[in-house]
C-alpha cells in the first residue's frame, strides 16, 4: 500500500493485549489500532495478529498505517472559545456537553466538526479520518482545555509528552462529602470494568498505573471542592479515582449517585490547566481556563445554604 506507514517495535516485558500495549506504545487511539487488526495490518513475528494477542517479551511487531482517507465529516460552523493558536497548536477550553470526536450516535456538533471548520481542515491525520488534530480527549461533561495537533510533527510530539507524562494538567471537581485531610495521593491502577465494558474501574491486576494528586479547595455541609492534578492520564481516571475512596464527582451518574442534587447534566468536573513544551519553540506554555457559569452558580448556591446553616448554628 503506497505511502503506508510501518511502525516496528520489540516488547520489553510479557503482559498486555496488544491491541492495549500498542496504545501506550505508539501515538494511535486503541480504537483506531484495533480497526486496523481487523483489517489485517498487523504482524507479530512475521504472521498477522488478532487484538486479544497477548504481547511476550522480544515479540517483533509490525503495524502498518495506512494513508488517510478522505475526510467525510462534515465541517460544521460551530462556535469555539480558542485561547490560542498558531501553524502548530490550537487550544480550547471545550463547554459541557460537547463530544470531543465523532462517534456511533454523535457524529455532528463534535469538537471535530466544529474544528474541520475552523482549522480549514489544517490538522493532523494521525488519528485517522474521524479524529484529526485530537492528541487527548476529556469526556463530554466534562469542561476544559484540550491541545489540538495542526501537523503530524506537533501531533508525534504532544503523544510523546503525553506517554511520558511531562504535561501538567489540573482539574476542578466538586465531589460528595467531606473531605478531611487536606491533599492525598491516589495510586489505583485501572482497568476496564468486568462486566460493563463502557466503565473503568480499580483493579489489583492487570490494570494500567493511575495516580491522581488532591488537595481540598473549600468544604462544604455535604460536598469538598478539591484540585486533582493528574500523574497519568487514563480514561475517567479522576472520577473512578474519587468513588473508589468515597467521594465520587457530584453529579457523576455513572461512578457515583443516581440522582443528581443539582439541575446539571453530568459530573461537575472542569479541566482548569494545561502545562507542555511548544512542540516547535520548545518554550514551556501553560493554560488556564476559568469554572464555566453553571458551576460558579452552584457553588454559589451551595455557599449561600453553607453560610446559612452555620449562622443558624451559631445563634441556636
């Protein structure tokens, strides 16, 4: 296949799925990886592999990458808070509610589609046809800033960082109950939970490394606003990580209670910082974005019940 890309790499040690190890080997999405499995582009030790392969230490792998297709999702003339830009970059702070990239059920009003539009279509195609520029993904209700890759180079360069963790990123959560120790540490591995392949959980074996910093912003009757800065960076990491102690995200119907306390639709997680070196510069840039309305007012709300109660505490 003309102007394929091969990737080649020896395992180190036994263990993972391939199709899991070449995620955090390479700069590809497991998705994406595993679409090319079925389409047979993947060799081990020179005979084509199937994605439940388990790696072994020495295994020779081949992947080939093809060219990109032509992209067929549409440019769509969505509005973006861009908080920069230039010929390699481009940093948003993405609103509640917005899919980071086309997926079964959300394949218009993505972060992509409004992108494509944007961008003139100048981003990497790395990731593939339905994924260009996206280097990192926040989940749909989640808030925050994200880096988009304009070029391959810059593409190559951010994953890298990614892998090896040299990124900072901090986030903003409000999570039930009352946190007492001031800052912790939580080092859980994750994995994909055992019977609902859509969840992530904490698991002794198996899991990928996971650790997640916090320290206490302000307590409340019921609730802790904390900081969360992230050590790796898996799927859902912050919200399974504050359930598996026992302060889930407020709101956060998947991980934590049933019923929400608030009129909000999905977890109050924002993703308040982004620190990296300039792919092309080399120059360290660090992002900030603000807590989106709807969680200053609720906080709000939440300080006026809190302020309330505790004069009424004093007087009675």
């Amino acid at each position: 296949m003309e102007n394929s890309r091969l990737i080649e790499l020896v395992v180190n040690e036994n263990g993972s799925r391939i199709d899991s190890w070449l995620c955090e080997n390479t700069d590809l999405s497991r998705s994406y990886i595993q679409e090319l499995i079925v389409e047979g582009m993947l060799a081990v030790n020179g005979i084509v592999a199937k994605q439940n392969y388990k790696v072994k230490a020495n295994d020779i792998i081949v992947l080939k990458v093809p060219p990109s297709k032509e992209n067929t999702i549409k440019a769509e003339d969505i509005k973006l808070d861009i908080l920069f830009e230039d010929n390699d970059i481009i940093i948003v702070n993405k609103p509640k509610g917005m899919v980071v990239h086309p997926a079964a059920g959300n394949y218009s009003g993505t972060l992509v589609n409004a992108l494509l539009k944007c961008c003139e279509g100048r981003l990497s195609d790395i990731n593939g046809v339905i994924r260009p520029g996206i280097v990192h993904r926040i989940d749909k209700d989640t808030t925050g800033i994200l880096v988009i890759a304009k070029n391959n180079i810059s593409h190559e360069f951010l994953s890298q960082k990614f892998k090896t963790h040299d990124i900072s990123r901090e986030y903003i959560a409000l999570v039930e109950g009352v946190i007492h120790n001031e800052r912790g540490t939580i080092d859980a591995p994750l994995a994909r939970h055992t019977t609902d392949r859509k969840k992530m959980a904490v698991t002794p074996h198996g899991g990928r490394k996971a650790i997640s910093h916090f320290q206490v912003i302000e307590r409340f009757d019921k609730y802790t606003l904390i900081k969360v800065k992230l050590e790796t960076g898996r799927t859902h990491q912050i919200r399974v990580h504050m359930a598996y102690i026992g302060f889930p995200v407020v709101c956060d119907m998947v991980y934590g209670k049933k019923k929400c306390d608030f009129d909000v639709q999905g977890q109050m997680l924002h993703a308040s910082l982004l620190g990296f070196e300039h792919p092309t510069t080399h120059e360290y840039m660090e992002f900030k974005a603000d807590l989106p309305e709807y969680f200053k007012n609720i906080l709000k709300s939440i300080k006026k019940v809190w302020t309330l109660k505790v004069l009424c505490d004093k007087i009675y």
